[in-house]
C-alpha cells in the first residue's frame, strides 16, 4: 500500500471542524509507533505544550510469542497492563476490559486537566468496531485540544468514518510531528511564522 503523506496545515483560530486539529500518525507491524509518539512528546513538551493522555508500550515476550501491553498516563507516569496473560496456545483478543476501563477514566482526566494537547494512545480494533475508548476519543476531539493519536494502515478507514472524513496525516517523525503540534497549539506554521 502505497500512501501519500504530507503535513497537513490548519488553521485553528478559522477552521471550525473539531477533527481538524487531530494528528493521525499510521503505522504498520514493522513500525516503532510507541518510541516515535514518545519522542515527538518530548519535543512537544520542550516548546512549552501542555501533552496529557496515554502513551501505549511493549513489555517482554510471552509464552505465546506476543509482547505484554502497557499503557503509561503523560502526566503522572501511572501505568496500567492492557493486556491478560491466556497462555502459550491463546490466539483470542487479550486485550483486558477492566484495564481498559482504567485507561478511559485516565483519558477523561486527561481531557478534564485542559491540556492542549491529548494523546490517544491508539485507534485500535476494539475502537473501529464500535467500543474500546471510541466515546473518549470522541470527547478528547472535541474539547478542543489538538489530538494525536496512532492508528495502523488497515484501520484508518475506520477512522476517517469515525472523523467523518480524511484524516490529517503525519509524517512518523518526532520533529514534523512537533511542528504540527505547534501550528495547531500555538499557530505557527512550520517556517515560525504566526499565521
């Protein structure tokens, strides 16, 4: 699949559709989505961004040759294991309801602290079919705040039917990543002029 990605530049202070200060970085297996959203963070913080929602990361190997799942809130570095061990013949979901529901709550808080920016920490399978944190990613979207979140290649359908159109795709790197931050937050575009 061959995809056209290119920052694309809003303006938030005219554009009154709520997806459009949302940031979707695609990914695909071979990706290293986690370290990428962690890095453009950093830089998004070091511009004095207020970053607050989830990061998603891997633990260690299982016996049925998947990682462990985690989910790290921004702001307090509380984490939670998303997912449930089954065993080394398990091939259903191991996605963990309750963990789940944790991480909503930590996504609403986030949403309530007025962070300018929310991280999602994925647009996964349980959000396209309909549950997962579908509802919060909706109240995160449209509190206002720009919102990155990650989501795979063979999902992003789903997405743009949940935004309602195309998606404002972002190159997988933590500087462009930064610069949108900063032309949806502050309203620079990326040569730092105000616009």
């Amino acid at each position: 699949m061959t995809m056209n990605l290119q920052m694309t530049t809003t303006h938030p202070a005219t554009d009154p559709d709520p997806a459009a200060k949302v940031g979707v970085l695609l990914y695909d297996a071979k990706a290293e989505v986690d370290e990428t959203l962690a890095a453009s963070i950093a830089l998004i913080r070091a511009q004095g961004i207020v970053v607050a929602g989830l990061l998603q990361r891997f633990g260690e190997r299982l016996p049925n040759g998947k990682r462990s799942m985690w989910v790290e809130d921004i702001a307090t570095g509380q984490t939670i294991r998303l997912d449930r061990p089954r065993g080394p013949g398990a091939v259903a979901c191991m996605l963990d309801p309750d963990a789940l529901a944790q991480c909503a709550c930590l996504l609403q808080r986030a949403i309530a602290s007025g962070a300018d920016l929310i991280a999602v920490s994925r647009f996964g399978n349980a959000e396209a079919d309909g549950s997962g944190m579908r509802a919060e990613i909706a109240d995160a979207i449209c509190s206002g705040a720009a919102v990155l979140i990650p989501v795979r290649f063979s999902l992003l359908d789903d997405l743009e039917g949940f935004l309602g159109g195309p998606a404002s795709l972002l190159l997988p790197s933590p500087i462009a990543i930064a610069d949108w931050a900063e032309n949806i937050v502050i309203g620079r575009d990326t040569s730092g002029e105000r616009s």
